[in-house]
C-alpha cells in the first residue's frame, strides 16, 4: 500500500488491489467495472466481438484503483537503552571524528593555498 496523500492525523493511500473492465464503444455493453484482472477483461472483449460481429470491436479500458484514508501512525520512539553502535564504538563518536578530519583537510588546503 503506497501513501498517496498525507494530512496532519490522516493519510490516504492506494489500496493494493484494481479493478479493471471495459466498455463496447458501439452497444455500450460493459464487462462491469469490477471484471478483475486485465486479462479478464481482454477475454469479455474477444467474446463479445465474437458475438456481435459487425463493428463491436472496439472498446474503452477502465481501471480502478481503490483508495482508503487511515489514520496516521507515528513511528515508535526508540526505547531508552544505550547508543547505538558502530563497529563497536558509539555513533557520535563517528560523527566527532568525521568533523575534526574534515576541520584538517580544510585547514591543510588553506595552508596550502597561502603558501
């Protein structure tokens, strides 16, 4: 099910199932809106030319596809609990790490352009 529009408390998204049907643009005879699959629906028009012949051969192809409004659900709050890890040491640990790398490189390269 794939989120296709979110408000505050309310989201609506796509239900996983469509309905397909099809419509004789000549008698307006239809397969019903709810024929199933696309397959389905082909055979219904194969039949129904087979039967009428002369000019009932071509057809307008509906699909449906089924919407539902839910509530929004929050993600759970991580329970208390130590750190998270990374390769055994504590995420800030990386990120402070990560920072004062980047704080030399940068320093380097202003060295470097002065000089």
């Amino acid at each position: 099910m794939s989120t296709v529009l979110a408000g505050a408390e309310w989201v609506v998204r796509a239900e996983d199932e469509e309905a397909c049907g099809v419509i004789c643009l000549l008698c307006s005879a239809e397969s019903g809106p709810d024929a199933g699959s696309p397959r389905l629906a082909g055979v219904w028009a194969i039949e129904h030319a087979r039967r009428n012949v002369a000019g009932h051969d071509q057809f307008l192809a509906t699909a449906r596809v089924y919407w539902r409004a839910v509530p929004r659900t929050r993600p759970a709050a991580r329970p208390p609990g130590p750190e998270p890890m990374a390769k055994g040491r504590p995420v800030w640990a990386d990120v402070v790490a990560g920072s004062a790398l980047l704080g030399l490189v940068v320093l380097a390269a202003v060295t470097l352009s002065w000089g």
